[in-house]
C-alpha cells in the first residue's frame, strides 16, 4: 500500500462519526483537500489600487542572487516524479517545502500553529531566528514526519527586502512553495514585490511545474481586498487559493494538506 494510502487512511472515521471540519487540532490525516471557492466581489470603494511600475524591485539583482543560490532550470530526471530523491541516512526521503511571501504576512505565524495543532504528524523542533520585533532574520524550521520514509522539511524565509539573498537560497531544491499573501491594501505592492522576485528567482520552468498554494491571509480585517481582486493584481490564476486567518488557524490545515499531497505527487509519484 502506498504511502499516500495510508496517510488517507488515517483520517477517516466510521460514517456515524463523521462530522464537518471546522478548525480540528485532534489527529489529522492528509487526504487531499479542495481549495475554498470564493464568489468574485468587486473592489471596495476607496480601495488604494497596487500597480507594478509603483514597486520597487530590480529584476537583475534578483537574478543574481538565484545565480549564486545555484537555482537551475529543471533537469529532464527532476521532471519525473520518484527519479531524483533527496534521501537522508536512513533513507528517509526528504521533501522540502517553503513558505514565501512579504514580510509580516503572517508566515511564521501558519507554521506555529501547524506546529501546535497537526498532532498526527511527528514534529522535530521548530528552529527560530527572529529580529526584535519577532520577524523572520533568515529562516524557521521544522522537519514534519509523514510516516517512515517521507520527512517534509518545512521552511519560512525573512520577507524583508534586505534578506532577499537569504531568501533566494532557501528557495534551492524546494519541491512546493506556500504564497502567503497579505489581504491588506496597504500591503499590495509588498505582495507584487514578492511575487514577481519568486518567479525571477525560480524561472519559468519551476513556476509552471512546481506545488504551489496561494494563501489569502489576514482575512479577518476590515480592509481585507476582496480574494479575486488579489488574484488578478499578482497574476496568479489557476493556482489552488486558501482565505486563511493564520492567528485563527483558519484554513491552515487545508492549505497545508494540499502543498503535501501535491509535493508527494510531484516528487514521489504517490
């Protein structure tokens, strides 16, 4: 039986036990889960509009940084899922995923309450290195055990411009990246900054093949942008979106049963 098999199977439950999922913190399987699907709603009046020639962002330092991190075009191997697996000394197989997006959109914050409430996975310590103001300096960590023989190897990275070079490096040898999104107006061209330096720093190859989940967060706001606004202003259609409120836990556990469930297709084939 396959290792995804098993993973499903942890999560079902005898029919009359069956009740809907609000917020679980009890033992969590991963089976695979459907994105939440959010009505189109205008723009609300007043609403200060982001626009790319407003960012600043320099394309060609962005490049070089991925130079450096030795990010590649996918290799024809790579492209088949169980032909180019990071394996530990045990054999385990590692599967690395990245949280990205601007800084203070609340990545940090997902991966502690995953941490905290995904009890059915085995956890190693979460790794921290965090400035005053407890934002991200360069990256947090923690390897999450599926079973054993898949260890996820989840990362943040810092979302201020002035660690883009550590950013970038945390991006090699990923295998599904989290777009965590800030819903705020004031933090739009934050969010163009960040997107347009991901797909400059993977390349278009990476982009167009690699898991990758879209986090609408910060959804409890009063100012929140409407989802499918956001979507069209990053250009990031026909990516899986999630309206999370990572300080809730809302959402967090789909998202992240999803970018698993994606990532062990994509690099295992299971």
């Amino acid at each position: 039986m396959s290792v995804f098999r098993r993973l499903m199977g942890r999560s079902k439950k005898p029919k009359e036990e069956e009740e809907p999922i609000v917020e679980p913190s009890a033992d969590v399987g991963l089976a695979p889960t459907k994105p939440v699907m959010v009505e189109p709603t205008p723009a609300p009046m007043g609403t200060l509009i982001a626009s790319a020639e407003d960012v600043s962002f320099d394309p060609k330092v962005t490049a070089e940084h991925a130079r450096h991190a030795r990010i590649k075009p996918q290799s024809a191997a790579e492209i088949v899922p169980g032909h180019v697996l990071k394996r530990d000394e045990l054999g385990r197989v590692h599967i690395k995923i990245v949280f990205y997006g601007p800084s203070l959109s609340g990545k940090t914050t997902a991966l502690r309450w995953l941490f905290a409430n995904v009890r059915s996975l085995a956890k190693g310590k979460i790794i921290e290195i965090s400035d005053e103001l407890g934002r991200t300096t360069f990256f947090d960590f923690v390897p999450v055990s599926a079973s054993e023989r898949i260890v996820f190897d989840v990362f943040t990275v810092a979302g201020q411009r002035r660690h883009a070079s550590q950013r970038i490096k945390v991006l090699r040898d990923c295998d599904g990246i989290i777009f965590m999104a800030d819903s705020t107006p004031e933090q739009m061209n934050e969010n163009l900054a960040s997107v347009q330096e991901l797909r400059i720093a993977l390349g278009t190859d990476r982009m167009a093949t690699l898991p990758i989940i879209v986090a609408m967060n910060k959804r409890d706001l009063p100012n929140a942008l409407p989802i499918d606004y956001i979507v069209q202003m990053l250009d990031l259609e026909g990516y899986p979106v999630f309206d999370t409120i990572a300080t809730e836990g809302k959402n967090l556990l789909r998202m992240f049963q999803r970018v698993l469930r994606d990532a062990l297709i994509f690099k295992v084939g299971i």
